[in-house]
C-alpha cells in the first residue's frame, strides 16, 4: 500500500474489544460445558476436512500466486502484530469472507471472488484485517459452534438440523457483538474509517456495476436515520425483532459504531502510543466466521 501506516506493535485484542463482545463473551463463558461440546463436534467432524476443502476447492494465495493480495494480508496483519494466516479465493456468487483456524492447524481465511469484484484494494485489506481480528481476539471456539452448524447444516442437512436447535438467541446475540470488535480491528489496519464504512455499504447494496456510484456520505445519513426509528419503544421493539435472527449486526450499525469509534480519543491513542507485551503469535483455537 502507498500510504504508511503505524504498526501497532504489541497490541494486545482488549485495547479495541469493543464492551458489547466483552459482555457477550463473559455471559457465553457462563454455559456449562460450551467448550467442550465444540471440541466434541470438531472431533467428529475431523479437521482434515476443513484443510482439504480449500485446497482442493480454492486458490492459496502466495508471494508467486495472487501476490497483491499476499501483500494486503501481510501489510494488515504487520499493523495488527499478528501472525498472517493463509489466504484462499474461492469462486462464489455471494460476496463474503470467513476465517477459521483449529488446534493444531495453520488458521486460514476464505475470500470469495464475488466480494473482490466490487472492492477496492484499500477494501480487501479492510475484510481481511476484519478477518484478523477474529484471531487476535481469540473468538475460535465460539466462532466454531456457530459456523459448523452453518456449513454442515448445508451439507449434511440431517446432522445439520438436529445441531441447528442448539443455536440460541444468546448465541446470535455474540455473534453479532464479536463483528463489532473486527470492524474495529479493520479500522486500526486500515487507519481509514472510510474504507472500512465503504465495505459495509458495498456489502448492503453493493456489486461491480454500480459500487463505484454509491455515496458513503449518503449512507452515513441513512444510519442516522436508522438511529432515529429507536427513539421510542415502538421502534426498539421493531429493531430487536429485526436482528434478534442475524448473526451480524445490520450494516449501517456497523458504519455508525466505526464512525464513533474513529472519533474517539482511545482510537486516537492507539494510533499514536506505542504498546507493548503482545507476543505477535494468532489464535490456534478453532473457529471461522463470515462478513
């Protein structure tokens, strides 16, 4: 990238958690055998599928292959003082992006080709570091619980169903928080909140042919007026019933917390102190999550 960043040596994930995910993950640690019921479903399912699935479906990206992304993941994740994962691009008409990383393995993150095509090069680093920031807050075990059902409920729909009932409200409710603390992180890599709250309009009604016309400002007054209908009970409610299934938080809300993130004097700080005591190494916990 041509613009210089500041390398945000020793960050450390509770310095830009944001207080939602810390909330919802202490709640989450409060179940009775949550973790062990994820190793259990990691031990049935193996973790070698996970491996062979992207290498026999998907693109590694390497210095040789794909290498202007190589370098987007590398440039993030020097920023964010973490190790780089592997990269893979796989073709996909929905634009997303997922992460996940077992005991054991070498964490990986999945871009599809259809996301690519309507962003721009400052943006892929915004999704990736985004991406990154589910390993630097060490999100896996969780993440794996609520990702597994997604992608075994599709392929295997039998299994897949009877798992499904035991995705509950609360765990919806950290799932959504968690994407609030990687938008921060896509924030610190990017330094840019623009870039970021970019992606998150491409992502509402973006494609190739029209991302270039969208109107970032435009959008920012559309997440305002989103901020209104909550000011009586009625359009709480309405707003609760809304995203109470989502397992993202919609995405003028994420374009509103960036924008008062960016503004606040802890995001300043972090750009402008240097921190210290993190030793750079990713999560090796399992877990992988989407956009």
């Amino acid at each position: 990238m041509s613009v210089s960043k500041t390398h945000l040596v020793g960050l450390k994930s509770h310095q830009f958690r944001h207080p939602l995910d810390r909330a919802a993950t202490d709640a989450l640690k409060q179940i009775p055998g949550i973790d062990l019921v994820v190793r259990s479903l990691l031990g049935a399912i193996g973790e070698q599928y996970f491996y062979l699935e992207n290498i026999a479906s998907g693109v590694r990206v390497s210095d040789r292959q794909l290498p202007h992304l190589h370098q987007l993941l590398l440039e993030a994740a020097r920023v964010l003082d973490v190790e780089a994962p592997q990269l893979y691009v796989r073709q996909h008409p929905v634009p997303n992006a997922y992460t996940f990383a077992m005991r054991g393995r070498q964490p990986f993150i999945v871009v599809h080709t259809s996301l690519l095509d309507m962003l721009t090069p400052e943006e892929i680093q915004a999704v990736l570091a985004h991406e990154l920031g589910h390993l630097k807050c060490e999100h896996g075990v969780y993440l794996t619980l609520a990702n597994l059902i997604t992608l075994v409920a599709g392929q295997l729909p039998n299994w897949g169903a009877i798992v499904a009932q035991s995705l509950q409200s609360q765990m919806l409710e950290w799932m959504r928080c968690a994407e609030f603390s990687c938008d921060r992180a896509a924030l610190l890599a990017t330094q840019n909140p623009r870039v970021v709250m970019s992606v998150l309009m491409k992502l509402a009604g973006g494609s190739p042919a029209i991302a270039p016309q969208l109107d970032l400002d435009a959008f920012l007054e559309q997440a305002r007026a989103y901020d209104e209908i909550g000011n009586d009970a009625l359009g709480e409610t309405l707003k609760q019933l809304h995203t109470e299934q989502l397992s993202h938080p919609v995405p003028v809300l994420r374009a509103r917390e960036i924008d008062r993130w960016a503004g606040t004097q802890r995001y300043q700080d972090l750009l402008n102190q240097s921190v210290s005591g993190y030793n750079g190494k990713a999560n090796s916990e399992g877990g992988w999550r989407n956009w």
